[in-house]
C-alpha cells in the first residue's frame, strides 16, 4: 500500500509503483465541499481527488481505501450524508476510514476555532451513527471503529497492531514490534544512515514485553474490532480469568452497548462512540483481578488459582 493525496497523484508515479508490485492506494480525500476542504488547509480540491481515482483505476488497481472526515468546520449531517453518498457513487472505494475532526492544541486550526463553526459532540455522534448504517447497507462491514470495508479489503496492515501481531519497519523514525520487542529507529535520516554505514546503533528505543504483559492491550486493541474479545482466547493466552472483565462488560450490554455471542464481546456502534470509557472499565477490572491474585501470592494463599 502507498499512501497519496489527491493532487500528488500521476500516471507516472502510479506506473512506477505498480511496476514495482503496489496494488493497494489509500488516498485522503476528506470531503467533497472544497470550501471546506480550503478551511482545513488541504491543497487539493474535490475534482482533483475524482481525477486521481481516475488514474488509480486505469493502472489496475484495484484495491482503493479513501480517508474521510466528519464533523468539519460548517458541516451539517445533510452535508456529511451527500459526502459519504457521492464519495461512494463517485469512487466506490473498498474500503473507507471515516474519522471525526479532532482540533490539537498547537494547530493552525486551534488557533483559529474561535472562528470556526464546528459541530458539537451531538452532531458528531449522529454523523457517525448514520455512516455506519448507510456503509453498512452498502455493503461495507463495519470492522474497526473508524474502518469499512468491502468483504475480504480490510486493512491488513492495520490489523496487525488491532490482533497483536508482529510487525516491521523499516527507515527513520519506523516503530516495529517483532520478536517480543518493541523498537523505533531514530528519526534523524543522517544519524540512521551513518549508523548504517558504520554498523553503530540506530535505535531511538527498544523495549521487551513478554507475551503474557500484553493483556492490557489485548482488551484496549481487541474492544476497537468487530471481532472483540474472548473468554477462552484470554484465559488460554494469559492465564487469567475473563469472569471480572466480562463483569465490567455486563452493564454496558444491558445498555445496548456491547453484545456477548459464544464467549466473545464486542462494541456496537453505539459502544464504540463510548469506547473509552467502556475499555477503561475493563482495564480497570483486570487490574483489581491481578492485584488480587498478586496479594495473594504474597500471602502464600494458593488457592486462588482462577
């Protein structure tokens, strides 16, 4: 996969990669109001990003991702509805990542949000609502909070951090976590080519977690996926009991929230608006468990074994 924006997109460089074996392009469009689009500083408009799935399509590939947003400055949920409804008429990508607007502190859009009309944390949650019903009846599976795609188009890269699978990368400042180790390379390029050249370190960090102290990220991973968690998986994988987390999830189903099918949880689309605060809450009922099994290890009482 190659990442692209609209207006760098040319049949050269799809030549180019596609020679050399690319077949995925994710491409950020974001919205199709150029007005918008001129408000967050984006340097394309949204002819040029039909263009370039143009060019995409007549050099064969066929594996399409398009990076939207919502809840942009003067965005109505009409507007966001025709977006997502002409990006799919106008692109019909396989897959689509759909993010709300977050503004950062340090920004330009920070800077300038007292003069921005954004909507609230109400018309964020309704847009989203609707993008996972209308992708949905279009054929899209809902897969990750933020992620669609066509059956057999999920993001596969994307999918190894989700299901704590071993990666790596390559050049300045790439993170890898291969061999029970988590490391990034130094950012700086001259420093990563002279420690290439003269054999001398070039890692920035390195860090080794054994397999059974990813528990945390087992559940803060796994509760953003379609796929969830589940019992057997985590008690055979981490030798602990999945009764206290699935305790903590109790109340949240209750609430439509999350659904137990043969042992396994996952969010809704309503959960996964609330996903913090519903993770947090599993996070915190592991912790108490393996204090509690922890306290009793010192007082040699061993049968807690759970």
């Amino acid at each position: 996969t190659f990442e692209a924006n609209p207006d760098s997109v040319s049949d050269r460089l799809l030549r180019r990669l596609r020679s050399e074996g690319f077949n995925r392009v994710s491409l950020g469009v974001q919205c199709d109001d150029d007005n918008i689009l001129k408000k967050l500083g984006r340097p394309h408009n949204y002819q040029q990003a039909k263009h370039a799935v143009e060019r995409i399509r007549k050099h064969r590939f066929r594996n399409l991702s398009v990076d939207l947003m919502y809840g942009l400055p003067g965005q109505t949920l009409e507007a966001w509805e025709n977006t997502l409804k002409q990006v799919i008429y106008d692109m019909a990508p396989e897959h689509i990542s759909c993010y709300g607007l977050k503004v950062e502190e340090g920004t330009p859009l920070w800077q300038r949000q007292e003069e921005l009309e954004l909507p609230d944390d109400d018309l964020q949650a309704d847009m989203y609502l609707w993008t996972a019903q209308r992708l949905t009846a279009a054929g899209y599976e809902h897969y990750e909070i933020s992620n669609f795609a066509k059956p057999g188009y999920e993001s596969r890269h994307n999918l190894r951090y989700w299901l704590l699978q071993p990666y790596a990368g390559f050049g300045p400042g790439a993170h890898s976590d291969f061999g029970d180790v988590r490391y990034a390379w130094v950012r700086d390029l001259e420093a990563f080519c002279r420690g290439v050249e003269t054999g001398e370190s070039v890692l920035a960090e390195s860090e080794r977690i054994p397999p059974r102290d990813r528990d945390t990220e087992y559940l803060m991973l796994g509760l953003r996926t379609a796929r969830g968690i589940g019992r057997q998986e985590f008690e055979n994988r981490f030798r602990l009991p999945f009764a206290p987390i699935a305790e903590a999830l109790e109340p949240f189903r209750a609430r439509g929230w999350a659904v137990e099918e043969d042992g396994r949880w996952r969010l809704t689309a309503e959960g996964f608006l609330l996903s913090n605060q519903i993770i947090l809450s599993a996070l915190e009922a592991l912790g108490r468990e393996k204090e509690r099994r922890q306290r009793a290890a010192q007082n040699h009482d061993f049968r807690v074994t759970g």
